[in-house]
C-alpha cells in the first residue's frame, strides 16, 4: 500500500518532469522558428542593437559625470552602480531575446489573432513568451556581461566559489523577475484593449530607476520597486549581496523568492485576465 | 451522450457607444459609453458524434462567436457548455486536442515559414506518432493537392492554398471534432470543390464531427444533413435540409416550350387556381403548390390546352429559401404543411 502510494507519487512526479521538458521543447521549438523567419527576412537588427548599446552607454557616462564631482552616492561606489545598471541591461537583453513576445500580445489580443493560442495544446502563456525574437538583446546582454566583469575586477571582493555560485543564481533569478514583469504588464492588455498600450512600457520605464541605488528614493518609490513592480531584486539587492553591502545584502538572499512570487503574480494575472478576453468582432 | 451539449448559451460583448472620427474618439474617451450586445442569446444546441451541421445566418448573427465558445476561446457570459466530457474554456488544452479549427479569415500557419514546417511543428504540439503523421500528411497533401507549395512560406501563398494548408494543419493530429468559419470565402469553384470534398472524406472514413459556418449553400449541401440557422443571437431553426426543402421550398416552377404562341392562357388559369402563370412568346411558365398539385397535372392542364416541345421543372432553391428565412419572410413557427423542425421563432 505504502509502496503504491510513494510509486504513485513518483509517477507522477515523472510525468510532470515530462510534462516540463515538452514545454521547454516546445518554447525552443516555437523560439526557432521565430530566429529562422527573422534571419531571412530582417538585416536591420544589428542596427537596434547597436543603437540599444548606445543609449545604455549614454546612461553609463552620465553616472561616470556624476561620479567625477562625489566620491559616493548614498555610500555607493561607482562601481557597484555601474553593476546595477549591468544587471538592467543583462536582463531586459535577456527579456528582448528570448522571451520578445510579451510585447506583441496586446497586438495579437486586439487584432483577435491571440485566438490560435487558445486552440492549441500547450500553455498560451508559453507560446506568448516564445512567440518573438528580439536580436537586439544580443547587444543588451553582451554590454550588461562586460560591465559586470569590469565591475567585479574593481571592487575589492574575495571571487570565492560560493559567491560566483551566489552570483549566478541571483542572474537567474533577476532575469526571472524581469520576465514576469514584462508577461505581467503585458496581460494588462486584457483589461485595457488597445494595440499599443502604453501599460507594458510605462513598468518597463520604472526600471530604470533601480539602476540607482533605491536609497536615493522617497519611500513611496521604493515600495513601488521593492513590493509592487519588484525591479530592486532585478539589480539593487543582488549587487548589494554579491559586493557583501551588509545593510541590504540579506535582503539579497530573498533574490530566488521573490522570483518565485513574481512567476506566481504573473501566472495569476495571466490567467485572470485570460476570462476577460473577448477575441475580435471579425 | 452528445458531444456538443449547449443549454442556454449566451455572450454579452460590451461595446463602445463611439461616433466615427477623432471628435467621436474624444468624446467617447470623457462619456465612456457603453452599450451591451446579446451576440448569442439563450441558444440550446446538441450535437452528436458524427453529425455534419452547418451552421448559417446573415452578418453578424452570432456564428463566430458561437464557435469561439465551443473552441474555448471565448468565456461564455451564462449558459452551460459540455464537449465531449468537457467545458472547452476551463480545459483549454485538453479540448485543443480532440479539435482540429479553422477560421477563413485567419490562418493557423506560421507566416514566414514554409508550410512544411508548420506542420511538423503541429506534429510537435500534437505529439502526433511519427507514422501516424507520415500517413496523414502524405493522404492530405495527395488530396488537397499541397506538393507544390508545400516548400514556401504561408505569407507568400495564395488565399486558395492557404486555405487547403490550414484545413491540412488542422486536421493532422485526427481530430474528433473539426470547426470550421467560413472556410470556402473568397475561393474559387475549383478549390472550393476540392476542398468540400475532402472534408466529406473526413466525415466518412474517420467519422469525424464537423461544425460549419458558411455563406455558401454549396458547402451545406455537399457537406451537411443539418442545417441550424441564427438570427440575431437566437436560433431560429434546427432541422435537416430534406425538412427544411419539403416544409418551405413549396413553390415549384415548371418551364415550358411550346410550338406555337398560345391564344390565350385564360382556360389553363381556370384549370388551374391558384398558380402564377407567365408567357413570353413560346415559353410558359407556371408557379405552382407543391402540396396542392403534382406536377404532372400540371404539365396534363397545359398540354390539354397548348402543344409542348420541351419542359423542365425548377428544383427549390434552397439559397432562396434560406435568404427568406433570414428575412422573416417565411413564418417558420406555422407552417401548414408537415411539422418544422423548429426551436424558437
Ligand atoms: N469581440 C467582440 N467585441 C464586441 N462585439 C463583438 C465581438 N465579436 C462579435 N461582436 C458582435 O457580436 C455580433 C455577432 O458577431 P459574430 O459572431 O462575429 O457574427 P457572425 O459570425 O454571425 O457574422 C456582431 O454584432 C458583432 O459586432
Ligand atoms: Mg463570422
């Protein structure tokens, strides 16, 4: 009996495991087909990521000139702000490249074009997510990386194995965040139906301001970046805990949680919104 | 059991009460206005397995969002929805795989791939068996004559290939149910044919139920025995097209052609009441009752009278028939002749 239940549970822990891997098959599956059409028909996103590096740069220098005339900002070094900026860049490049689709579904929701995602047999939310390439994520991600090299060589931090672990999760995790920000912000659409809402771009923009360190902030903005819109756990938090900045580091640690409760928020709204989508009368 | 079990199906869009240009835009943007539309109203429908039923109505009617609902697209505002053992909008994915789903005004195919590939990718998503798909694919591509564009992407293809690809694409994972929107508009007689004789195929080697919307009678009678019609949200008819002939199609119309210009048409009038008669020279024409005279007494009446070279009789049309229904015309609720099939009027 005993044995019956744990082999139950094993399988269908099993078929979940399946169940994972098909979607993940399938988002990469639906992803490639995205790159196949893009790369034989557009040349012109070496132009976006170029100029997506461009405007990150300008941003850079301007932080640079600040630096020039205080030593510190709030008790925060250059270079950890220019880690927090690094982190903005690796996870919108990562947003933009492989999950771009979360642009297009206030299109596709108007347009009524959103129904085929609901005829078919996997998660529309998956199909959206993969549903875009944004090459010019490529210029976003390799900036952001080189930065953050840069940054790391700079500050006098012991590169220990458990911190490079730390700082990899952390990566993870504030590109997760950031994903579920962008689906989240994107499912506004189902509330607010026109082609381009300005919803998803609006949030988009508040993270901008977690590429300062939020103490610089009133307290409503950082509860506006810390619980609602969570972009501090993007960039503030991890750098505070991978430069070891004991005020906010532990906070830091809260990292991988705060993930898992945007992908829950995300999900829900998601899905709320879902019952409210009413096609397009053609 | 039926497999499509609707009672009291219903959905209310809400919709901008908006004056057309950019003053209408403004004005509407400070008033919000709205205004609710019954689209489907209270509709009762069961379908069981195997059936073919073509659904119909004028512009607007409801078709489309009907469909919606069964596919699971759409949320219905109250009513109860079951198909095959499920609520379509609640189980999304589940149902995804039992029906295959076509919209003429859309296409399921992905624009900038050949077309292949969209089908391998629907393989993927279906989890279609490899032989199972080989078989398919190479029956369908055989039948709907896909070979020579099966290597080019669906945004450079024809509206009559694109069409013939997504009804491919949508039945390769053999599906039980297939819905399709109007999927002959716009195309010419030869794809159309191709294309209705290939779902006929489907209806009698797989069994397979099909749910059609359409403009087109010819789709009707190739395709489908059943015919539910609906107006304004509510279904004013559900029967089988033979009913649906015997019960309204009462008007016959015989054409003759006659050796010599008739006199007078006064002594076949009188043998004859009730029917319209019509002369042009040499032909002759009479409107008659089917239920009241056969139509030889009447072709006995006009030979008895003039001398005939030629006749023919006109079958119903049922284009016309349906056209009246939609116009009120034909009060389906009385009907004197045999017992209408009917759910509401
Ligand atoms: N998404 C929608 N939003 C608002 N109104 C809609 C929507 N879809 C359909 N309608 C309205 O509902 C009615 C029925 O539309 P539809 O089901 O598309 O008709 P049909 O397919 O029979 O032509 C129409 O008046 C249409 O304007
Ligand atoms: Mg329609």
């Amino acid at each position: 009996m005993a044995a019956d239940v744990a082999a139950g549970t094993r399988s269908a822990a099993a078929a979940r495991l399946v169940a994972a891997r098909r979607l993940v098959y399938l988002y990469f599956r639906c992803l490639g087909q995205q790159m196949k059409a893009i790369m034989a028909y557009e040349a012109n996103f070496i132009v976006l990521m170029f100029s997506a590096v461009l405007v990150q740069l300008a941003g850079l220098a301007f932080i640079w000139a600040i630096f020039q005339r205080i030593p510190d900002v709030n008790g925060w070094t250059f270079w950890q702000v220019v880690m927090m900026s690094a982190l903005i860049f690796v996870t919108e490049g990562v947003g933009s490249l492989f999950f771009e689709g979360t642009w297009r579904l206030s299109y596709l929701v108007y347009t009524g074009q959103f129904d085929q995602m609901l005829v078919r047999p996997i998660s529309p939310i998956v199909q959206v997510l993969a549903g875009a390439v944004g090459f010019n994520g490529l210029g976003n991600i390799v900036t952001g990386f080189v930065l953050i090299g840069i940054a790391m060589a700079n500050v006098p931090v012991q590169w220990t194995p458990g911190r490079v672990l730390m700082l990899v999760i952390l990566l993870v995790s504030a590109a997760t965040i950031r994903v579920a920000i962008n689906l989240a912000s994107a499912a506004s659409t189902f509330w607010i139906r026109s082609p381009w809402s300005m919803v998803p771009m609006f949030v988009h923009q508040l993270g901008d301001f977690a590429k300062y360190p939020i103490t610089i902030y009133s307290v409503a903005v950082q509860a506006l970046i810390v619980v609602a819109v969570p972009f501090a756990f993007v960039s503030f938090f991890p750098t505070a805990f991978v430069f070891g900045v004991e005020a906010w580091s532990l906070a830091g640690l809260l990292t991988p949680l705060v993930a898992i409760y945007a992908v829950v928020m995300a999900v829900w709204i998601f899905r709320v919104g879902l019952n409210r989508y009413e096609s397009s009368g053609h | 059991m039926p497999l499509i079990e609707a009672r009291g199906l219903t959905k209310k869009f809400r919709q901008a009460v908006k004056e057309p240009g950019l003053v209408g835009s403004l004005k509407h943007f400070f008033t919000r206005q709205y205004k609710d539309k019954l689209a489907v109203d209270h509709i009762d429908l069961s379908v069981e397995a195997g059936e073919s039923v073509a659904y119909l109505g004028p512009n607007g009617a409801g078709k489309s969002t009907t469909i919606k609902m069964l596919t699971g697209i759409l949320v219905p505002t109250s009513g109860s929805l079951v198909v095959d053992g499920l609520v379509p909008y609640e189980r999304r994915q589940q149902n995804a795989r039992k029906i295959g789903v076509v919209f003429g005004q859309r296409t399921q195919l992905w624009w900038d791939i050949p077309v292949v590939e969209s089908f391998n990718l629907a393989r993927d998503m279906y989890e279609i068996p490899p032989r199972r798909y080989k078989e398919n694919l190479g029956q369908f591509t055989e039948m709907l004559g896909l070979a020579e564009f099966m290597n080019i992407p669906a945004g450079k293809i024809s509206l009559g290939q694109r069409m013939r690809a997504d009804l491919c694409m949508a039945l390769l994972h053999d599906p039980k149910l297939l819905y399709l929107d109007e999927p002959t508009i716009g195309l010419d007689i030869a794809v159309k044919d191709r294309i209705r004789k290939f779902i006929r195929s489907r209806v009698e080697e797989r069994g397979t139920t099909v749910m059609l919307t359409t403009h087109d009678l010819g789709d009707i009678e190739d395709i489908c025995k059943r015919i539910v019609i609906i107006d304004n949200g509510k279904i004013i008819h559900d029967g089988d097209l033979a009913k649906l002939k015997d019960t309204y199609a009462r008007d016959r119309v015989i054409h003759f052609q006659l050796a010599r210009p008739p006199e007078s048409i006064e002594p076949i009038c009188a043998e004859l009441p009730a029917c319209e008669l019509a002369t042009d020279g040499l032909r002759l024409s009479v409107r008659f009752d089917r239920f009241v005279f056969a139509a030889g007494e009447i072709a006995a009446a006009v030979m008895s009278h003039v001398e005939v070279v030629d006749f023919r009789i006109d079958e119903p049309e049922v284009e016309a028939l349906i056209r009246k229904v939609y116009l009120g015309q034909l009060s389906l609720d009385s009907p004197s002749q045999p017992a209408p099939a009917v759910v509401e009027a």
